[in-house]
C-alpha cells in the first residue's frame, strides 16, 4: 500500500462511543484491574513482566480459569506497563506503584482514554506478529538469544505482512465498494497478501502460500480481537482434524466462514487509522471539511467516492443558508485547470440535494458558458419556468465537460464505456461536431473515446477527431 495518495475518506464513530468501547474492551480492562491490584508486594522481572510467583493471584483476581490463565493474565499486565497504568519504581528490586495515565482511564477525557488504548493496541499488534511462545522456546540458543533461523520466522518481514493486512483491511472496510460494517473472509484477505495482481487463476503454489497465510493471520486476529481491534469467527477446527496439515483454500464461497471471518470494530477503525496516519498515510474523515470553502469542498470530494462524497457534502450543506451555499458552489465550480470538470460535477451532486430555495443562484448563471449547462440541466429537472434552451455549442461543451469530469473521477470504467458508445449511437456526427468544441479537455476525451469504443470503425473516427481538436489548439 503505497502513502503517495491519500486513502478513501472513513466515518469515525464519536470520540466518547468510541472511549467506551475502549473501556469494556477485555484486554484493557483486565490491564486497569490489575493496575488497580498492583501494590508495595507486587515485584517484576527483567522486562517488567510480573513475577512468575503472582501470575496466578493476578489470574484470580481477573477470574481467568484453565491452561491459559497465566498467559492471558500475563499479557494483561504487560499491556498495564506499556500503556502508563503501572509503572516501574525500581528495576532492581522490581517493584511498581500505579501510573499516570491509569487515572486517565476513570477522569480523562474520551482522547486520553483513546490514547491509553492506542499505546495497548500497539503492544498487541507486537505481539501478534510473534510465534508461538513454546516455538520461541525451543530456538533459543546457549547464549539466551533467539535463533530466527530455526524458526523460518524474521520479525521485520512478519511485522510488515501483518501491517499490510491491517492495511489492506481497513481499505477493504472504507472503500466504496467494501464491505463497510461486514465481515471480511480470511481466505481473501490472505489472497490480498499473496495473489499478484492479474492472476486469474492461482497455481498450486500460491494457494499452499494463502494457506499458510490463513493460519498465520488467524492466530493474529484471535490475539487482536480482546483488544477490540476487530470481531472474528476462528477457522473452524474441524478442517484442522490433522494438527500437521493446514486447511487448503476454499475453492468457492459455499462454506467460506468455516475458513475464518473478521470484521474491524469502529474502534477498530479508529486505531488503523492512527496507525496509518503516525505511518505518514493521508487518511482523511467525512467531515473535515464542513467549515471550509466551497473551492476545497469540491476539490477535497474530487477524490472521495460518491457515497462519501455525498456525506461530506451534506455536512457541509447542513452549515449554510441554501441560497448562499449554491452561490459559493458555483462561483468555486469555475476554471480551465485539469481538475475543473470534476469539481462541476461535484457541484452538480452538491446542488442536486438543495431545494428551491436555491433556484436565483441557478438562474444568475443561465449565460455562464461554464455554469450555464448545469444551471439548465437544475432548473428543468424541478420543472421550473421560463428556462430557455441550451444552444447547440452548449450541449456539445457540457458533454466534453462531463465527460472529462467522469474520466478524471473513474478512468477508463465501464460507465464511462457505456456513456461513450450511448453517445455515439445516439449522434451520427457527434466527432464531427466534437473537435470543434473550445473546451480545454477535448482531445483527452475523445481520445478516450477511441480507446474505449469497441467498434473499430467508431473509435478510428474518436481518435481522428482528437487529432482535429489538438492541431486546431496548436497540440
């Protein structure tokens, strides 16, 4: 994932919803209980893990029953040191009295009780990266130190796939075309990891890779989910009857949430996207922009997708007087630059969700060769009065215009495909009429045009076209 361009726009839940789901998170909890439970008796090791001899009162005192008790209190208390809620007096003697931040937990804000928890989601993001305890044991060399070697393991390249997955999640949630609140199925987001881009069908090989992968990340995501990062349904044991034997990739979708589901919290959201900021991403929310200018409303939207694109644009719109806002939207949706199609597109979304009360700023516009397209195109589709018709070098401008907006918005997609051969069906001289247009786009998008057409004949008459518009503007 690369930090070049910014990622799409997320909606974060309210900072106090989000300090309380950050508070009855188990992990976090357990770390402030045992905080709480930390006194003049309790003694460290090196490291500041706490001494083997009271793992199992800690245990007690959080309730935790079974093999596993030990660890899991354990992992609570080395999440308390590394958050500020215990800190170490003296190393030597290894003992402990409370820290600052764990009277933030009950008096801070919701921001310091979010910070409390990033500082612990940073610990367990760590860890999960980490193999299993008895694998570590079992490298460990004469001199105490880790033989990687042994262990197939480098600590570098496993934090890194686990960044990528988390990254590759969090697109997954926000994106336009994601799942949003659903739940994403373990196979593939493995095979985001693994499958190079263009593999239709995957060999032998990289599906052994995504099954190796499935089991590393569902041993991540069962040590992030007391954390409150995500919400995951495990690989189901019954396709690991053979301890030895990993479960092969699913080849359909019939039983795919055997093979394990994981959804991010919003508070999981939350803490992906301070990671991703403090990793130099540009992630930006819906809602940084309702008090700025209707020029970097538009601008900032030209890169949202729609439903995004849509919210900031209602926030912004609920700030404003109606009739003050079209004008702002209109005198900003002005200009010749590359990115002015798609800021009038946006503002014709933006206007499109005002009511009448916005119908003067319309009409002020009517003679605008820029604005006056969009203005008729408003006005008509309210059946408002007395709108006089666009002339012909008009309509030919507002098509070029929109589409450049829709090749700048999306590419060579395939609305724009099926807007480009609709417009050729429906003009028989449209080319001849195209190249003639004084927009700055023009060639750019009758080249399009010849790309995307898929009658040869029509696309060969696109591109000669293009070659008429630019000897026409000296190109």
């Amino acid at each position: 994932m690369s930090d070049s361009s910014p990622l799409p726009p997320v909606r974060l839940h309210p900072e106090a919803e989000l300090a309380r789901a950050a508070l009855s998170t188990p992990l976090l909890s357990r770390a402030a209980r045992l905080a709480r439970w930390a006194g003049p008796e309790t003694r460290v090791g090196a490291g500041g893990g706490l001494a083997e001899e009271q793992l199992p009162a800690a245990a007690g005192l959080l309730g935790l029953t079974g093999d596993d008790a030990a660890a899991y209190a354990s992992e609570a208390w080395r999440v308390a040191v590394d958050a500020g809620l215990v800190e170490i007096v003296d190393e030597e003697a290894g003992t402990v009295r409370a820290g600052e931040e764990l009277a933030l937990l009950t008096g801070g804000s919701p921001q310091d009780v979010l910070t409390v928890w990033l500082a612990a989601l940073e610990t367990v993001v760590a860890d999960a990266a980490v193999p299993d305890l008895d694998d570590l044991v079992d490298a460990l060399e004469e001199g105490g130190e880790v033989d990687f070697s042994s262990l197939d393991w480098d600590p570098r390249a496993e934090a890194e796939f686990l960044d990528g997955v988390l990254g590759n999640l969090y697109l997954l949630t926000v994106g336009e075309d994601g799942p949003g609140e659903g739940s994403v199925p373990l196979p593939a987001l493995a095979a985001s990891m693994i499958v190079p881009d263009g593999m239709s069908e995957p060999t032998n090989d990289v599906l052994e890779q995504v099954s190796d992968a499935m089991m590393r990340l569902d041993d991540c995501f069962r040590a992030l989910e007391p954390v409150g990062l995500v919400e995951y349904q495990p690989v189901d044991e019954a396709l690991m009857a053979d301890a030895d034997e990993e479960p092969a990739a699913p080849v359909d979708d019939i039983d795919v949430s055997r093979y394990g589901m994981v959804r991010l919290t919003p508070l999981g959201v939350y803490g992906l996207r301070a990671r991703l900021l403090e990793a130099g991403f540009e992630v930006p929310t819906v809602g940084e922009l309702t008090d700025k200018g209707a020029d970097v409303l538009l601008d900032g939207t030209a890169r949202f997708g729609r439903s995004a694109a849509r919210a900031e644009t209602e926030q912004w719109l609920g700030r404003r007087e109606p009739l003050a806002a079209a004008r702002e939207l209109l005198a900003a949706a002005r200009g010749a630059d590359a990115g002015a199609p798609l800021r009038r597109l946006r503002c014709q979304q933006a206007l499109s969700l005002l009511g009448p009360e916005a119908e003067p700023a319309l009409r002020e516009v009517l003679d605008d060769p820029e604005l006056g397209g969009l203005a008729r195109v408003w006005l008509s589709e309210r059946g408002a009065a007395g709108v006089p018709a666009p002339s012909q070098d008009m309509v030919f401008w507002l098509t070029v215009d929109t589409l450049a907006a829709q090749l700048r918005a999306e590419g060579n997609s395939d609305e724009l495909q099926a807007l480009v051969e609709g417009l050729a069906a429906q003009h028989s001289g449209f080319f001849a009429a195209a190249w003639r247009v004084e927009h700055p786009a023009t060639a750019e998008v009758l080249d399009a045009m010849g790309r995307l057409h898929p009658d040869k004949k029509v696309a060969k008459e696109a591109r000669k076209a293009a070659f008429k518009a630019r000897s026409q503007h000296g190109g």
